[in-house]
C-alpha cells in the first residue's frame, strides 16, 4: 500500500547542535547527519529552521532601538547606521545560518524565522520584519530549497500588511512553495482575560529557540454584557485565523504556490462545521508535535478522539505530517517511533484511503480525477470514441440497476406474447445486453430495437447482433429524434442521464423518441431530478480561472470533489425562511403529457423543457462560496434508481462510477459570514440551436425588527420581509460566531417556543453581497441540438 501521506521530521537548533557531536566519518556536516538519521527511521523530510540565535540577535540589536538615555544615544546611532547599512543590502553572515549547501536542502522543508511580525502594530518592526524576511527567501532560493514555512500572522488590524509582504515574495519568487503556520483556532479565546499585544521590545526573550509554539493571535473584540457572554461559547474569535487566512490568500490572489501548515497542537473543537472549512482549503502540511498526543491506559501516545479524526479525514489530501518533539520522551512508552506507528495506524483505517485502495469503488476508480475539471460530453453534437464508451461501461452498478429495472417491468406488464423493447442510445450495446438478461430472467417472450447514432458504434453493434444476439434484436441506425420505427413499443430505455440529470440533453432526446412508446408504455428512466448546494474549494476556483478567460469561469465542469466543504446547513436558519443542505433544483417525468407535438409526434419548439429555481440556504458557518454543486437523482422504474445525491447515493446505487457531481464555478468568491442566507438562481434555457445554463446568487444577514403595533407583526408575504422595517432591529449573533454556537445554552424546543412567541418580532434580512450573472445567453457554455 502507497502512503497517503508524507512523514517529516522536525528540528531545532539546540538538535542541529547536538548533531555535531555525533558526527562520523560518513556524515560531512550535522544536518546531512540528521537527515542520513530521519530516513533511517521511516521519515521522508526533514524540517528544520534557516536561521540561528545569531541571525536573530543581530536583526534585534539593529532594529529594536532601546529606550532613549543619555548614556545609549551613541549606541543608539552606530546601531541605526549599522541598521540603514543592512537594508540597504540585507545579508547573512555564515553563523547566522543552518545549511549552506545544495545537499543540506534538497531534502530540507525550512522554517522562516517564527520571530518576525510581519504584521506588528509598529511600523519599523513590521518594514524590518519584511526585509528580514525577503533576505531569508532569497537566501532559501539560493540553496534551491522548495517549500518555506511561514511565521504565523498574530494581529488581526494589521493582517492586510502581512498579506501584502507574502505576496511580495511570492512575486519575487517563481517556483518555490510557502506555506503559513496557523492553528485552527486561536488559544486567547478560552483565557479569561484578554492579554495585551506584544511590545517589540519582547520580541527576544531568549538566545536559544525551542520548537515554535502555538502563536497568540490578537483579536480587537468588542464589549459584551456579562450575561451574553456566559450563555456563548467564546467570541467569533473562534474563526479567527481561517478569516486571517481568507484576508492573505485574497490578497495573495489565490495563488497556488501559497497553502497552508495547520498546526494541530491545540485540542481541536467537536464542531465539524468549523473543521470541514479547512477541508476546502490548500492544506499542504499539518504540524503535529508530541504534546498533542496524550498517554493511552497502557502509556503509548494516542492522538485525541477530535484530533484522530480530523487527522484521519485528512489523509485523502496526502498531507506532509511534521512530527515534531517525538524524540524528548515525554511519553513513557514506544519511544519515538511509537508516534510515526500510531499516524500511521490513523492513516490505514482511514475511510477514504481504504476506499481508494478496494477495487471497485468511486474513490478507486477516480484516482488521479479528483478536483480535475472535465467538460461535459455532447452527446448530439459528438459521436463518442470506442474508449469512452469502453470507460463508461466499467460500472457495473448503473447496468445492474437497469436490468433491474427492465426486469421489474416485465413483470408487471400485462400478459403478452409479444413485448416489444426499445433501446434508445444503444452505444456498443451494454443495455442491450442487460435487457435480454432481464427478458430471460422474466421469461417473458420479448423482442428488442437497438437505435444508434454514431456510425462507429454501429459497426460493434452489428458485430454483436451476428455474434451474440442473433434474431433477437434488429439494429437502426440514424437519430433517435428522426429514426422510424415498424411499431411502437412497449418499454423505452435510455442512458442519456447527466451529471445534472439534463444537462446531456435527456429531455430533448426523450422529446424525439417518446413517439416509439405506446400510450401506456413505460420509459426507463420514468423521472430525473437536478439538486444543487454551494461549496467552497479554492482548489477548483484556481482551476477555472486558468485561462483567465470568461468562459472559463461561466462553464459548468464534471468533477470528482475531493477539497470541497459544503456551506449549507440543514434546517431553516435563523430566519427559519431556508431549506436543506442540499435542494432541489426541478424535475422531468417521461413520458410527459405537456409538450404541443406535430402530426410526426415530435414538439413543435423546446419551450416545454425550459426550467427555473430560485433556493435559499441558510450558512452556519463562515465561508467563502466558490461555486455551486450540482447533483442528480433518477428513478429508473419503480423502486429502482440511480443517484449521486450525497445523501441517497449509497442508498440507491452505492459505489456507481458513470457520473461524478457537476460544478458550475463563480467569477469572484463570495464571502458568507455566519448566520448568513444565500439565495441561488439558476435557469435551463434554450433556444432552435442549443441548451444552456445561466446563474446568479446573493447573501443576505438575517435582522429582527419589533413591530411599534400589532398589526405590523403580520407578515404578509409568507416569507418574511426581506428589507429591514422602520421599527426596532434585534441584530442576531455577531456574524462571525458559528451558528451551532450562537445558543448552546437552548435546547431545539426552546428555540422553537421561542420562534412562536416571536409576535413581539419578525425576522427580515439585509444584503450584504451578490454576484453578477454568469453565462447570460449562452455565451460561453452551452450544449447543442
């Protein structure tokens, strides 16, 4: 079994130095001794810092000018000439660096100074902090080293700063790799009391670095009555970083070269909403020291319940796991290596990687695909190759549903000796075969018509009929839309299914064929259905923008979702105006009844399949929208289906591999905060020529108005205001605290009685965002007739 993911061991200084005592004759220098060490114990990388104590004490004598006295002044002014010298050309003296040769770095991940504040509230820290930080870049491109990590950002007010010095280097930089350090929360929110910002005059408190600890993040948090904050949980300081990090990589312009080092010392939350963000994000490694871990009964490390499965669900990112302090046995039992055995073990039972390991399954079947941005087919346009076809029909699920299907309504026709089938769309003719199965298995005496299009599949087809099939099917060949048939039939199957349900032009080619079936025929599938949900995932939203082209970014792709995290949440939101997680878009039935057809049986125009949604979302969580999923759910006949609905897909047709979801992308993120609503509107339009897809969204933040009468309590529209009223406005919990936070201290039923007492107020919303409408009149996507 292939890793999931990549082991790296980190070091210190104090471990560089205790190296050197142990080097022999076939280690040149102590970091080729630790490296020769670390992969000898299984490790794949070595993580150590760049600079020494010296680098640090150097940079702080010039740059953190003491308190002015008459005896300091002439030291004062030979360390800001000294100061003005090394920013007029930065440099390193040989002590003040770890590694200076090409063999130290290539296996080498190197941590930025963790004492640089690129976002100190003074002015000259922060503009030497950046100096400092580009001349240690430059000296890491020199050495050729790939990946730098990156000091943590601490003050929110001057984040902005800090993502405008990244984005510096990354310009100044054209291949290498940084990565930001940050924890998933920050750790002042559980502290009592709000500790002050660091003084630049603390920037150094000792001469000796450790393994760099978790940073304090600096929030400006408003007042809040006592009594508000014994009934939440902490502040919205709890989404601190990842809106730190949004800041960064906006201002960064989502460039791929920036990800992330989320470290895990601290015990993670039990919300999984705050946790699946991260899910969606350019997570490269995670840092996990050995004071995460905690002694099991029999004294071995064992990684938290939260922190083993938030670990565990990470693996399918294939993750480099910096393992840092495994060595200074802080447990009692396993030694070091005890720590790599266990993240190990985590990785094994892994749901995802054990997926992709067992033949047979999505997530084996789609290795190498994942995030991977496909157009979808043309089915009418294009006549498919013999290795698409040979692909699609490698799914065993979707033929056994529907020889399951054509079995059961055999069954249940009335008796007849001559039932006659029709497979529309035969390709090389795997429903073909699945029906004449099904006509066995029945033992009802049946007859098939095989219709295909393209003329290279034809060619199989009829190799099959004289090889396999004999009398028992007869072939036709030309558009189902305009093919003639000796009789009407009495069951029509088709797999002209997309990942949307439609969006491969079903209805349009059902329109075509629906004249083959009798008045009381039975179509397979009978109905399909098109849902929808936004997501987040900077991952796909830099894939779609490649191009830097429009039409790049107004197309709907097939993707296999791997780093996406659903937005929406379950239930009606605060507003209690919202619907589910996941929503329906529209439907097709076949056959349908409502389409005006020609003495031909055909539609006179496509107007009957055009189709609109407007859907609300309510967002528990704070996010950032990149685009919205679009799945689809079918019923084959009867109980019979086909799904790749997240909730009903291992129900219905678990483990099918025809379709993955469909990804219609943004143009510009949307941010939402918590609490907030999203309104999606998405339409199905069509003219003589083509199909195509329009969408649009906005965010709204939910308000309370007190009505100054009675009578203004009434909502008239059913749905709640959607502008704020003249009256009273009850703002509801800061936006950036997490919905499922917001009111730990009530129960469901006390929030519902509360909602019927609410007469006193009505919920309304104000907008806070919206996109622009992408793909008006088909202009860059769109799937001809």
């Amino acid at each position: 079994m292939t890793d999931a993911a990549s082991l790296a061991s980190c070091f210190t200084f104090d471990d560089i130095s205790q190296a050197s005592a142990r080097i022999d004759g076939s280690d040149k220098t102590p970091i080729l001794k630790l490296i020769s060490e670390s992969h000898a114990k299984g490790y794949d990388f070595v993580c150590l810092p760049l600079t020494t104590p010296k680098w640090r004490e150097r940079w702080r004598n010039m740059c953190i000018v003491p308190s002015a006295n008459a005896n300091a002044t002439d030291e004062n002014a030979t360390a800001e000439q000294q100061a003005e010298a090394w920013r007029k050309a930065p440099s390193f003296l040989h002590e003040e660096v770890t590694i200076s040769r090409l063999d130290e770095a290539e296996p080498v991940i190197v941590m930025a100074s963790d004492w640089l504040q690129l976002d100190s509230t003074d002015d000259w820290v922060r503009h030497d902090s950046e100096i400092a930080l580009r001349q240690e870049v430059a000296y890491a491109s020199y050495l050729n080293v790939q990946t730098v990590i990156l000091p943590p950002p601490r003050h929110r007010s001057q984040v902005a700063s800090y993502a405008r010095a990244i984005n510096e280097c990354l310009k100044n930089t054209t291949y290498m790799n940084f990565s930001i350090r940050l924890p998933i929360y920050d750790p002042a929110v559980f502290q009592p009391k709000e500790s002050p910002p660091i003084p630049p005059s603390t920037l150094s408190t000792s001469s000796t670095p450790s393994a760099p600890s978790t940073p304090k993040i600096v929030i400006p948090r408003a007042s809040t009555s006592k009594s508000l904050k014994a009934a939440r949980a902490p502040e919205g300081e709890i989404n601190a970083t990842w809106e730190m990090w949004d800041i960064i990589r906006t201002l960064c312009d989502y460039n791929t070269r920036l990800t992330l080092t989320l470290d895990l010392t601290l015990p993670l939350p039990s919300n999984a909403g705050i946790l699946n963000r991260w899910i969606a994000e350019p997570v490269h490694h995670i840092f996990l020291p050995a004071s995460t871990f905690i002694a099991n009964v029999k004294g071995y490390p064992v990684l938290p319940k939260g922190t083993q499965s938030f670990l565990r669900n990470s693996m399918a990112h294939h993750p480099i796991i910096i393992m840092s302090g495994v060595s200074s046995g802080l447990h009692i039992k396993g030694g070091e290596s005890a720590y790599a055995q266990y993240v190990r073990h985590v990785e094994k039972t892994s749901s995802a990687v054990q997926a992709a390991m067992t033949a047979g399954t999505v997530e084996h079947f789609a290795q190498g695909y994942q995030d991977y941005l496909q157009n979808p087919l043309q089915p009418l346009m294009d006549n498919l190759q013999s290795i698409t076809y040979q692909t699609f029909e490698q799914d065993p699920v979707k033929y056994r549903n529907y020889e399951e299907a054509v079995y059961h309504a055999l069954m249940d026709w009335p008796d007849s000796d001559h039932i006659v089938i029709c497979v529309a769309g035969a390709g090389r003719g795997p429903l073909v075969e699945r029906s004449l199965t099904a006509i066995k298995r029945s033992g009802r005496s049946a007859y098939v018509y095989a219709v295909e299009k393209n003329p290279n599949a034809f060619v199989t087809l009829q190799g099959r009929k004289h090889n396999e099939w004999g009398d028992s099917v007869q072939l036709f060949f030309g558009d189902m839309r305009h093919v003639e048939l000796p009789e009407q039939v009495d069951i029509l199957i088709t797999e002209l299914l997309g990942s949307f349900g439609d969006n491969e032009l079903s209805p349009e080619c059902l329109d075509g064929a629906m004249r083959f079936l009798k008045p009381d025929g039975i179509s397979i599938p009978s109905s399909y259905s098109a849902h929808l949900a936004p997501l987040s995932s900077s991952k796909l939203y830099n894939n779609a923008r490649i191009s830097r082209e429009i039409k790049g970014m107004e197309t709907p792709y097939v993707v296999m979702f791997q780093n996406v995290n659903i937005l929406s949440g379950e239930g009606g939101g605060v507003s209690g105006r919202c619907g589910r997680k996941i929503q329906q878009c529209w439907e097709f039935e076949h056959p349908r009844k409502d389409a005006t057809v020609d003495e031909r049986g055909l539609p006179l125009t496509n107007s009957h399949n055009v189709r609109s949604a407007k859907l609300s979302f309510h967002i528990p969580h704070a996010g950032v929208m990149h685009g919205l999923a679009g799945y689809f759910e079918a019923v084959l006949y009867g109980h019979v289906g086909l799904s790749i609905h997240p909730h009903s897909k291992d129900r219905v047709s678990k483990n099918m591999l025809s379709w993955f979801p469909l990804f219609f992308p943004f143009k510009e993120p949307l941010y939402l905060p918590s609490n907030s609503e999203l309104h999606v509107s998405i339409w199905r339009l069509t003219n003589e020529r083509q199909v195509w897809y329009e969408w649009y969204a906005e965010s709204f933040l939910p308000v309370f108005s007190t009505p100054s009468s009675p009578e203004h309590s009434e909502d008239t529209s059913g749905d709640g205001s959607f502008f704020a009223c003249t009256s009273t406005h009850v703002a509801v919990p800061s936006p950036v605290i997490d919905a499922i936070d917001a009111f730990p201290s009530l129960e469901r039923s006390e929030l519902h009685k509360s909602g019927e007492e609410s007469s006193r107020s009505t919920a309304g919303v104000i907008k806070i965002g919206q996109t622009s409408l992408h793909n008006p009149g088909g202009r860059s996507s769109w799937i001809g007739l």
